[in-house]
C-alpha cells in the first residue's frame, strides 16, 4: 500500500500508463491479424505500411522490443510475398 502522496500518484499514472500502452499493442495486434487473415495481396500490400508505422511506434516508445518489431514486420513481409 502507498504510504504517501507521491506513491499514490505514481500508482495512477502506472495504471493509466499500463491501459493506454494495453490499448495500442491489442490495435496493433488486430491489424497484423488482419492482414495475415486475408488472402488478397493488393490489400494486404495496401495495408502494411500502416501496420509497419504501427509496430514501428510500439517498438520506438518501448511497448514492445525492437528485435520483436523486426521480427513481426518481417513476418508480414514473408506472409504478403507468398500470396499469389
């Protein structure tokens, strides 16, 4: 339990800190799942460079590491080259 003020502020801003990072990763996790689920290229070339500023954001503000934001982009990339 926080034993002064300070603490206590700092216990809310973790929270809302925790809820706004939980909001980004979870939309930047359905638009990868968005574009791995379609099966029309031009669409998903379409979409990937949004999804790529995307991960880029996370991985730039600490959310997620930049070695995963390589890997996921990369993966796209791989997923979007083998639809015909």
């Amino acid at each position: 339990m926080a034993n002064n003020a300070s603490a206590e502020k700092c216990i809310r801003q973790s929270e809302r800190h925790r809820l706004h990072n939980k909001y980004y990763a979870k939309t930047t996790r359905n638009a990868i799942r968005a574009i791995r689920n379609t099966t029309d290229k031009k669409a998903a070339e379409a979409g990937a460079p949004k999804v790529y500023a995307m991960i880029d954001k996370l991985a730039k503000v600490g959310i997620i590491h930049k070695n995963k934001a390589a890997n996921l982009k990369s993966g796209i990339a791989l997923y979007i080259n083998k639809l015909a």
